[in-house]
C-alpha cells in the first residue's frame, strides 16, 4: 500500500456475489493491489483489485490562447532584440563612433495635374516638430505622378485622340531624416525613443 497522500481518486469494480457496481477511493493504493470492501448493495465483503490509472487526455489550447501565446513570444523576442541593438550602440559610442536613427516622411506638395489636386497647401509642420525633436533633414526625394496625355484633335469624325505622350507632375517629396544618438538616448527602457525605433523597424536588424 502507498501511503503517500493524493487526492481522491474514485474507480469502480462490481461485487463477485451480487455483480452490483461499487465506487471507492483508491488513492491509497497502487495499481494492481487487492482489497476488501463491503458491498453497499449485499452487504457481503468482496475483493476488488485496482485497475490502472486513467489519465485524460490533455485538453487542447483554444485558438485565443494560442494567438496570446504567440504575441506573448513575439513581444519577448522583441525585448530581447532592442536590448542587444541598445548593447551594440553603447559600445560603439563609448568606443567614440556616431550613430544616427534615419527615417522617411511624405509631406504632399501643392500640385494639380489636369483636376486632380494632391494637397491645398504645402504643410511641412511635421518637419517642424521633428526638427524641436533633434531630427536634421537629410534629402528630399520628389514622387512623382505620370499621366497619357490626349490632344484634341479638329477633325471632329475622329474627336479626341491620344498623342501616345506622357506628361506628370511632382505630388509630393519623401523627405530622409536623421537623428544622432546619445548615449542618454540609450535608456533600459525597452518604450523609449530609440526602443520604440528599433521596434518599428524591426525586419531591418533582422537581415545577416
């Protein structure tokens, strides 16, 4: 006999006189072992041995718990990278190198081609706020926007005909910024600026 404390543990076997059913603790024993019970039914004492354990299947994780799980390695995976970028740049700038954050924004430009207009006005006060951030204007790349042109022509048997021209204007600039990195930029907190960069960018530090 064991005498290992567990939780109850219920199992059945049926009387050798009356063949009624009998349920019993059995977690004092081990699989295998005999013992003597009194039939609640004819209250005659009987053997039973005891059968071996049942463990259930496990029950599968929904998909929830699986997608939470999911995310949980991922934001782990992230964490773990900004740190070691974040160790990288400390020893570079202890080491007396630069380093730079570089980033790209779209401002559109005033432009109209035939009616379409891309924006009332050029608005560049995202570059101001950026600039009270520390961010330098690196380049401005112009996006461009191409169109089939037609000319009119005078006969009107054939009305309007396409010159086989391309014609286009400039509707907005990608605009490349910088910022220098700091060593005070370089906190534990994995949400600071430099952490929140890495995050957003993340598929670029992942390539050999």
């Amino acid at each position: 006999m064991n005498d290992t404390p567990t939780e109850p543990r219920l199992v059945k076997c049926r009387c050798h006189y009356c063949e009624g059913d009998i349920e019993f603790d059995a977690s004092g024993f081990n699989e295998g072992d005999n013992c003597t019970l009194t039939c609640p039914h004819c209250q005659t004492e009987t053997t039973a041995t005891i059968p071996p354990l049942v463990i259930p299947p496990p029950i599968p994780p929904t998909i929830e718990e699986i997608e939470k799980a999911k995310q949980a390695e991922l934001e782990q995976f992230k964490i773990q990278k900004i740190i070691q970028i974040k160790t990288m740049l400390r020893a570079r700038l202890e080491s007396g190198k630069s380093a730079f954050l570089y980033d790209s924004v779209f401002v559109p430009v005033d432009s109209q081609i035939l009616d379409e207009e891309f924006a009332s006005e050029f608005d560049v006060s995202i570059l101001r706020k950026l600039g009270l951030l520390g961010w330098d204007v690196v380049q401005a790349v112009p996006k461009t926007k191409g169109i089939g042109l037609e000319n009119i022509g005078t006969d009107t048997l054939f009305g309007s005909k396409w010159a086989g021209g391309v014609g286009g204007n400039v509707m907005g600039v990608h605009i490349i910024i910088k910022k220098t990195v700091s060593a005070s930029d370089l906190t534990d907190d994995p949400d600071d600026e430099v952490g929140n960069f890495i995050c957003n960018h993340l598929s670029d530090f992942l390539t050999e």
